[in-house]
C-alpha cells in the first residue's frame, strides 16, 4: 500500500464514516480480483468505518483468461459489508453489442473479444478475414451458452456514481461538459481529450480505461487501470475521509 502526498492543497473527500474502495480494470483476471478483494476485505476490516463501498469501474470481460468466472463472482459473491456498485466499462458494452450484431464481431475479437467467448465455451472464428457467417455462428451460440444472468447483469451496469467530492466512471468525461449533461460514448471511451486536461470537472474524476505503469494521479482525476490482464497488478484506489491510498496485487 502507499500513501498518496497531497501536494495541490485540500484534497476532495468522501462522506463521513463512508470508506470508499475503487477497482481497476479486472479483464478477465479472476486471479487477481480474488486476492485484492481478500485485501481490501483485510484493510476494511482494520479500519472503524460505518459504510463501506466497493466501486468497479468497468471492463470486466476481454483480454484475460476468465471472464466467464468474473462476471460469476461480482454477481454471486459480493464483499460482505460492502455496497457494491458495478459501472459499464467499454469492454461490456462491446459484448452486449455483439449479443445482439454479428457485425461488430471482428472489431471486438480484435479488442479482447476472442479470449471472452473462448470462456463461455465458445469457438472462436479462427481469423479476422473469415466469412461474417462465422462470427454470427459464434454470435449465436454465445447467446446460447452466456447466462441471462450474466446478460442482466452487464446490461444493468451504471455509467457514473459519485461520492463526495468524487466522480467514478469508466474512461473519463469530457472537458467544457458538466457532469449531468455527459455522454455514454465519452464515458465509455474518452482517453487524450480527458487525459490532458487541466480543467476542474467538478469533481475529481476516478477512472480506468487507459494503462498507466503505475497509479497515475492529478489535479482533477485519479487513474488506477494498471493493466492487470497483463501484468498482474490490479489496483485500488482507497479514499476515507480526505486520505487516499493504493491497494496492489
């Protein structure tokens, strides 16, 4: 764990008595979730705290070996003691999207899309040059082995949440728009536009979606996607009252 230096003055915080956890980018590293929920759990549990919140931020599913169990465990297996909230990362919505066209198959097995159906038990087309009837066989048997369960649960993802002085979303917002008036597509997918910007949001901005080697925190965001599919280290980001600090597997 480290403590991150507040060198920009007051920080923004989190309601009094909530402890407040936010989960990178799992894709499909049910290894990992395991473990720092197993540390998170520890840290929660050393601590005097009324309400407790777990925050993912999305992506799921795509690149990793298991994203069939990951999306099993948020479903079935919440932290006790904690309010989970589960936001709609990219990667969700691709999948949803080739749920429901066939045409959006070789952009997303391009994107991660390959190792989510090969989870499911589904045969991947073996190329991104096969004929579009190949990826609406592996569509169709995708939606016959994917349980609604699992459908109703991404389909049910959040965009945003907030606490405190905090907003959690996916990839980031988009400057020069207040937070009511955000749009999916940038919620979803923003990276340079979000990344470089100086401007105050309103709120500081908890995201993943775009790699950082290590924990990458400003003025105005907080970005924690520390790549977990392939380095192995998935990240949370604590914040109780105005103190934050980092969780690592």
């Amino acid at each position: 764990m480290r403590k991150i230096n507040d060198r920009q003055g007051a920080l923004p915080a989190v309601p009094a008595g909530s402890r407040v956890y936010a989960v990178g980018d799992v894709h499909g590293r049910l290894d990992l979730l395991v473990r720092l929920e197993e540390l998170i759990a520890a840290d929660a549990a050393a601590a005097d705290a009324r309400r407790r919140v777990i925050v993912y931020l999305g992506d799921y599913v795509d690149r990793g070996p298991d994203s069939q169990g990951v999306i099993e465990r948020l479903l079935r297996r919440p932290l006790p003691g904690f309010e989970p909230v589960h936001l709609l990362g990219n990667h969700e919505d691709y999948l949803l999207q080739f749920l429901e066209n066939a045409e959006v198959g070789p952009a997303w097995c391009a994107y991660g899309g390959l190792e989510t159906l090969a989870s499911y038990g589904v045969r991947p087309p073996s190329s991104f040059t096969v004929r579009a009837d190949d990826f609406e066989i592996a569509r169709q048997a995708l939606a016959d082995k994917i349980p609604p369960a699992h459908v109703a649960f991404m389909r049910d993802l959040k965009l945003t949440h907030a606490e405190g002085g905090y907003l959690f979303v996916h990839a980031g917002v988009k400057p020069g728009v207040a937070l009511a008036e955000q749009q999916a597509e940038d919620l979803l997918w923003i990276r340079n536009e979000f990344l470089d910007s100086a401007e105050d949001f309103g709120a500081c901005v908890v995201h993943g979606h775009t790699i950082v080697e290590a924990p990458e925190q400003r003025a105005n965001r907080i970005g924690i996607d520390t790549g977990a599919f392939a380095t192995g280290t998935l990240t949370a980001l604590l914040l109780d009252s105005a103190e934050r600090r980092f969780i690592q597997t």
